[in-house]
C-alpha cells in the first residue's frame, strides 16, 4: 500500500512547497462548510490536506476552465 501524503493546514511553509498557495485560514473555512471533503483528514486532533487530491482536483479545475473557454470561443464565433 503506497503512503498518501498528508500535510497539516497550519503549515503555510509546507503546503507552499507542495504548490498549495492557500492560506491556512481558508483551507480551514472550507473544511467547515464542507468545501470538498475529499480534500481534508483529521489525524490526532490536526486537521490535514491529502495531497494527492488537491493535485487532483486542480486538474479538474483546469480541464473545466479549458472547456469553458473553449465553448465561450465557439459562442464568439472563434476558433
């Protein structure tokens, strides 16, 4: 079994270095809305990211942004 990768969300300077450029407050506020809850883990009391689905999701993000733009080319008359 591969080990996820688990950063704690009061840790700017690692979540910086994993390229999650997200403020420890935020990521919190989302957890407490229950903003992707895939995104969060609570280990010993620490609320944690999994790594390996924040990579994940901004992929999707990114592929959605492209179709949007895409479709918002075709709407123009673009492309």
């Amino acid at each position: 079994m591969e080990k996820e990768k688990l950063i704690w969300v009061g840790d700017q300077k690692a979540l910086e270095q994993a390229g999650i450029m997200i403020r420890p407050s935020t990521l919190r506020r989302w957890h407490s809305i229950g903003k992707c809850p895939r995104l969060f883990v609570r280990i010993f009391g620490k609320l944690c990211i999994r790594v390996d689905v924040w990579r994940e999701e901004v992929e999707r993000a990114i592929v959605e942004s492209e179709k949007r733009a895409q479709r918002i080319r075709e709407l123009k008359g673009g492309e």
